[in-house]
C-alpha cells in the first residue's frame, strides 16, 4: 500500500499501490518555477536498478516509465488508498475523475 512522505521531506515517496498495481517511485525533478515538482516512477516488473541514475530527460526516453506532478500523484495514491480500504466504493470512473480534478487543482495552485 501507498506510504506517503515524511512530514520532514515531503519530496520523497516509497514504492506505493495505484489501482492494484505496485510502483516503484524513482524520484523527484523540478522542472520549471511555473511548475510543480514531477514524480517519476515505474510498475514494479518494469523497474531497472539504472532508473536512479537517469535524469529527467533519460528517464522520458525509457518504456513504461511514468511522470507525474507531485500533487497529482499524491491524490492518485491517497484515493488508491481509500478504495484498497474500502473507504470509498468508487467505481474506474470516479478515481479517474478524481484524478482529474486533483490534476486541475494542482494547476490552479500555481496560478
């Protein structure tokens, strides 16, 4: 299950569960001042001890891995949470829109 980041770093995340997959979080790129910090991270049997080493743009290049801004990310492992306990019944659809809307919230932060 999703472990979210210590309260004394809020950059950094463990390897989490999105919609019963398991990921392995890589890490963490600031990419312009207009824009949040981006997660990168790969599905556990796609994982590459070399990923670490990459950089952001090595990383774009490689199959299967994914970025992702922080906040966005954060909210798609907090609502994977919820449904893995049985907080929410929510159905594809809504953790989709849930996505969504945390992405457009995000967004919105920074304007």
């Amino acid at each position: 299950m999703g472990r979210l980041p210590e309260p004394a770093d809020p950059t950094q995340l463990k390897d989490f569960r999105l919609e019963n997959e398991d990921y392995i979080f890589i890490s963490v790129f600031f990419i312009t001042t207009t824009e949040p910090f981006v997660g990168a991270y790969v599905l556990e049997q796609n994982y590459n001890n070399d990923f670490r080493m990459m950089n952001y743009d090595e990383l774009l290049l490689e199959k299967g891995v994914h970025m992702t801004p922080m906040p966005e990310l954060h909210a798609w492992i907090a609502t994977s949470k919820e449904n893995a306990l049985g907080v929410g019944d929510s159905t594809a659809r809504d953790r989709r829109l849930a996505r969504r809307n945390a992405a457009s919230e995000s967004s919105s932060v920074g304007n």
